[in-house]
C-alpha cells in the first residue's frame, strides 16, 4: 500500500516537471541565468575575442615640419624650427597595446614593435551579446538568449539533438533585441560600433554518460569591421603653448562604410558610404584627441588623410602681444601658410585590424649656441661646463638634445659651431681665461655654461656678464673654490643691486652633502627629465658655496631650490637661511654653488655601476647618456654612505631644457613667430 502511494506521487512529481520545463522551454528569450537543476543542458560563457593574426608588424612613420606646403606622407622627412610633426600608420590586431608614447612621444622606436597577434583577449564584463541556437535537423530556431560577458548561460537541451548557434555582439552594453526575421537573421553594421561574431555546433548525444550532464559551449568571438582610429598627440607642443582647440577632418568623406552583415551566412553585404568628415572640434584636457570609427569594408581602405585645419594656441613665455598663434594658419612675410596633412597607408587591411593613425604634435627650437666657460680644459675628461668629455656627451646625444623622434628637448642639432661628430664643443664656444669670456660674451651666444674655478673676479668679466643677461642671455651657473667666492658675492651684489649679499665656501657643505630639493613645479624641479620636487642633489668634492644675507627684495625675485642645509650633516639653523641653489624668474641665471655638479663617474671608470665613492661624482648617465640617478653622500646625522640618490643629471637636464626654451622664445635675434601673421 505504501509502496503504491509512493509511486503515485513520484509520477505526479515527474509530470509536473515536465509541465514546468516545456513552459519554460517556450519562451525563447533568457536574460537571466537559468537556476541550477538537473538534467541535461548547455552551459554557455564567453571565452573572450580572437585578435586578427597580423603576420608581420605592419608600420610606417613620416615626420615634417609644417614650413611647407607639403603634405605629410610616409616618404617624406624634414626637420625645422618652430611647430613640427611626427606621424605613423600603425595596422595591429584590435584590441593590441598600442603606440607608447611616453616621454618625447617616440614614433621611430615603436616601428615594428606591434607584433604578431592572434591571442584571445577577454571580453569585458557585463558586455551583452546575444545568441540563437537552431535546431541543426529542422533548421528552426530553438532559443535565443540575450547575456552578459562573465555569466554563464544554461539551458536545457533535448538528448539525441544537434543544434547549430550564432552569437553576435557590438562589443558594448547595448541591449540586442531578437531579429526580427529569425529565418534569415542580420544585424546592421554601423560606423560607430564594433561587431563581434562567432559560431559552432554541439551534439547532444542520446544517452549522456556522467553525473553532470552538462555540454559547454565556449563562445571566442571575431571582429567582423575594422577599426578606423584617429589620434592626435600634443602632449610635447603643450609645454610651450596653451592649446586651444584643434579641428581636424578627414580629407574624403567617403572612408567609412557600414553594412548589414548576414548572421547565418557569416558575410557582410548592402555596403554603405557613411559620409564623414569632422573628427575633432574641441579642446581636450590632456591635449591628447583620439576618436574611433568602424568600417565594413576595410579592404577598400588602403589609406585615408586627416587635414588640421584649425590649431589656436598661446605660447608661454612670450609677449602677450605675440603669444595668441593660430599654427594652421600662420604665416608671414619668410614662413608661408601650412597645409597640415597627414597621409596614412595600409597594408591589406582586414576585418579584426585596427588602422591607426597617430600624428604627435611638437615644437622644435631653433639651434642653439652654447658658450662654455671654465678653468678646465677643453678636452677634459669631466666637462665641467659640458665643453668636453662626459658632460658634452650629455648636452650632444641626441636622446637627450635633439629631433630624434625620442629627443626628450627637441631643438635642432648639431649645436651651433659644432658637428654632430664632435668630441666637444670647440674652440669657438669655450672659454677658459676671462678676457676670452668676455669677447665671447659680446658676441650674444644663446645660453652660457659657466662649471668649475671660472674667474669673474674682473670688475669688467662681472659686469660683461651682467648685461649679457640683462640683454636677455641665459646662464647657468655652477661655481665654487674659495678664490672664487669673494668675486661671486661681488657679482651677486652687483646684480641684485644688493650690497649685504655674502657669499662663502660652506666645509659644513663638504663633498658628498646631499641637499634637499624645495617643492617647486616648474621646468626645472618638475621637467623633462624627471620631477625631482622632494629629491636631494649631491655637492662633489669640494665644498659648497652658499649665498647668505640676502634681503627680502632679493629673495622676492628669485626661485630657491634649496637652502644650505645638507641632510647629512649636523643641523644648523643658520645654513636654513643660505641659498646653495636657485632660479631667477624673470631674468635667465640659474645657480647652484658646486662647480663639479656634473662630474660624471664615467671619466674615471667604464663600469660606473661598481663606482662606489660617495664624495665625489654625482652626476649619473646610463650608456646611452641618459640621466641616471646615483647612489651617494657620505654618513652624518643618521644617514648612512650611499644611502640615497643624488639627482644631479636629471636636474642639470631640465636646467638646460629651460635655458633653451627661455633662449628661443625671449633671447636673442627674432622668434619665428614674432611677426604680425599676414591676413587671409
């Protein structure tokens, strides 16, 4: 009786599963995730998008300077003053790291670096996509099932069946509504979408064998446009100027299609010109502008052109009355209008590729003559004025200085009176006696480098100096030694105008004292080659000459970078008050008291890793001549040998990055963009 009434009720329970199931079954839309149950059922998830397999790295890269009327194409390269281009047609797979630009935006370094690529990238969470499953034998829809990235799907499936499915996405959080024509499915193909695509069969078999009836379905999607990218880089342009706003177009309207693509039939068809010219109108926070297009017929897109047409920008560190340019337009009576285009080739380009074009936008200084002033002499191994040996390596790579497309300062080179295979920087812009000092000073040399026991102790040397830079020269000044210091303080009053100025050999300051940078952002605390707010600077080997006394109405006209307290020496309050490093800020002196602030280990020794002396040499380069910071500083006051890093090289970098800059915009002879621009 018992086991009767068991049965009964055990048939009742399967019916009304049963019942359950065939309802559910009927509705063909699943946007949730079926519960867990037993049984049979196909559990799918993404398994992420396939990357176009792209055999060899495809890549071309032109750089021009605006100074013509030439358009900017992959076989055409000059270099010129004033505003400048580089540009590159990268065709990688979708979805590939892309060009970096990092530091002077390099394009030549990136040339080839693409890769090959085919891995499967992941699809990003919570992306909807939609899938329809047809029964293989009838050919009728069995379901279709709108999901999301990251969530697996499960559906019942009957035993013994074969199903064949379609997935499509547009890569997005757009809701897929179901096709409307379920018999024949297509999905539009718009310009501002991506559309993703895969398919595949599974057979159920009709006596599954396990406990977990669960056959997997691991959607990997394709691209089935490709992407049409457009980037404008002014990150470099930007140090000298405010920008603006650009406006940039395509030349042709007719480079993006769309297409209806045929789900069942995996092809793409009813091709569409989408006319399309404006890209960019507006100005951008990061002076960086980037938009994506899509094209369903990317064979037809061998190339396309982006024309500027508008770039207004007002330059730092100009009269205001020339400062406002608009350099898509500029011209006057010796530099003639531009004709900013830029010309992109590609490769056979597919579905699943991305056809970037990538133009930076820079500015480049006119060349530069740089006088050197020291005791030393010219072929000294240190260059203490960066006249010679390792300290004219520095100024000369072109890493450093240079139109390399990885130029950290873009100015043209050699610098003027050299070669670019020069050892140093000749007799003509070096100095070491002060009667060759001030000829040379007459002569408006853009910036001056003034290193280790340079004399000015001549009421004469002091006063050429003087109004050298009041006639807007640019000096950098790196002194010390004793003999020196009554002729400093001298100079100091002098220019200053201020009589209580004194200025000593500091042996609480002796080689290997580490000195704290101030918090200031500017150019050179806070440039090119480094932010260095908080760093420390070493002293080399001598003993650092500190200005003290200074008044108020001094101190209100200069920058200090640091006081004459080291960190590694006892404290004394009184060094709080010294000045060892500073700027002025309207006029082009820039001073620090260590003439051997860019003694580099590198003249004493080819392996400066195993250089290992903590007072002298704190001035680091790698082999290709770049800033290197350097352990050092000898102990005192809880600081240990070699504790920290002296960032001297970085420091004089940006010193010199700010002398050019200052040269070229407010110094000597007539800046390119001076004169009044001719009207249209």
């Amino acid at each position: 009786m018992n086991n009767k009434y068991f049965n009964t009720k055990r048939v009742f329970t399967i019916i009304s599963v049963f019942i359950i199931a065939l309802v559910m079954s009927c509705s063909k839309d699943k946007n949730n995730i079926a519960p867990e149950i037993n049984g049979t059922k196909m559990v799918i998830k993404v398994d992420g998008i396939l990357g176009t397999d792209i055999g060899q790295a495809i890549s071309t890269k032109a750089a021009a300077s605006v100074g013509s009327n030439q358009q900017l194409g992959t076989s055409l390269k000059k270099t010129a003053s004033g505003f400048t281009m580089e540009a590159m047609a990268e065709q990688s797979a979708i979805g590939a790291v892309g060009v970096n630009n990092k530091l002077a935006k390099s394009v030549a370094t990136k040339l080839g670096n693409a890769g090959t690529m085919a891995a499967t990238q992941p699809m990003t969470q919570d992306f909807t996509y939609r899938i329809l499953v047809y029964n293989k034998t009838t050919g009728a829809l069995w379901k279709t099932v709108q999901a999301v990235a990251g969530t697996e799907v499960q559906l019942d499936v009957e035993k013994g069946s074969n199903y064949t499915w379609y997935a499509y996405s547009y890569n997005n959080t757009e809701a897929l509504p179901e096709p409307a024509n379920t018999a024949n499915p297509t999905i539009e193909a718009p310009v501002n979408k991506d559309l993703l695509y895969a398919t595949g069969e599974t057979s159920i078999p009709v006596t599954p064998s396990g406990e977990n009836h669960v056959y997997p379905i691991a959607i990997t999607f394709q691209h089935k446009m490709a992407q049409v990218s457009v980037k404008i880089d002014a990150t470099i342009l930007a140090q000298y100027a405010v920008i603006n706003g650009i406006k940039a177009n395509f030349v042709q309207d007719n480079y993006l299609k769309k297409g209806t693509f045929d789900i069942k039939g995996n092809s793409m068809g009813n091709l569409e010109v989408v006319p399309t010219t404006a890209i960019f109108t507006t100005t951008s926070p990061t002076n960086i502008w980037e938009a994506n297009y899509y094209t369903a017929d990317p064979g037809a897109l061998t190339s396309f052109q982006v024309k500027v047409t508008d770039l207004p920008v007002t330059f730092n560190n100009v009269d205001p009355s020339m400062a406002n340019r608009n350099l898509a337009t500029y011209s006057n009576a010796t530099t003639p209008a531009p004709n900013i285009v830029f010309n992109f080739n590609f490769t056979s380009p597919a579905a699943g590729q991305r056809l970037l074009g990538l133009a930076n936008l820079s500015y480049t200084a006119t060349q530069r003559r740089i006088l050197h002033y020291t005791s030393t002499a010219l072929t000294n191994g240190y260059g203490y004025a960066a006249q010679s040996g390792e300290g004219w390596k520095f100024i000369n790579a072109d890493n450093n200085f240079g139109t390399a497309a990885n130029s950290l300062l873009r100015v043209q080179k050699p610098w003027s009176g050299t070669t670019a295979t020069s050892t140093n920087a000749g007799s003509a812009n070096y100095a070491n006696t002060q009667a060759e000092f001030r000829t040379k000073l007459a002569e408006n040399p853009d910036v001056v480098i003034i290193g280790y026991n340079a004399g000015i102790e001549s009421a004469s040397t002091r006063t050429a100096l003087i109004d050298y830079i009041n006639r807007k020269g640019v000096v950098i000044m790196m002194i010390e030694r004793s003999d020196n210091a009554p002729s400093v303080q001298l100079f100091m009053r002098e220019f200053f105008n201020d009589n209580a100025i004194t200025a000593a050999q500091s042996s609480y300051g002796s080689g290997g004292t580490m000195y704290r940078i101030n918090n200031v952002n500017d150019e050179i605390v806070n440039g090119v080659f480094g932010d260095l707010r908080g760093k420390l600077w070493g002293e080399d080997f001598g003993e650092t000459m500190v200005l003290g006394n200074m008044s108020p109405t001094t101190l209100s006209q200069i920058e200090v970078y640091s006081s004459g307290r080291g960190i590694n020496r006892t404290p004394t309050a009184a060094y709080d008050n010294y000045v060892t490093m500073f700027k002025h800020k309207t006029k082009g002196l820039f001073f620090v008291g260590d003439g051997g602030f860019i003694s580099n280990p590198r003249a004493l020794t080819s392996n400066p890793d195993n250089f290992t002396d903590a007072n002298r040499c704190p001035f680091g380069t790698d082999d290709d001549n770049r800033p290197k910071p350097r352990l050092y500083g000898t102990a005192g006051n809880g600081y240990t040998t070699r504790q920290d890093y002296a960032w001297n090289s970085n420091l004089f970098g940006n010193a010199v990055y700010w002398a050019v800059k200052r040269s070229e915009f407010d110094g000597f002879g007539t800046w390119k963009y001076a004169p009044a621009p001719l009207t249209p």
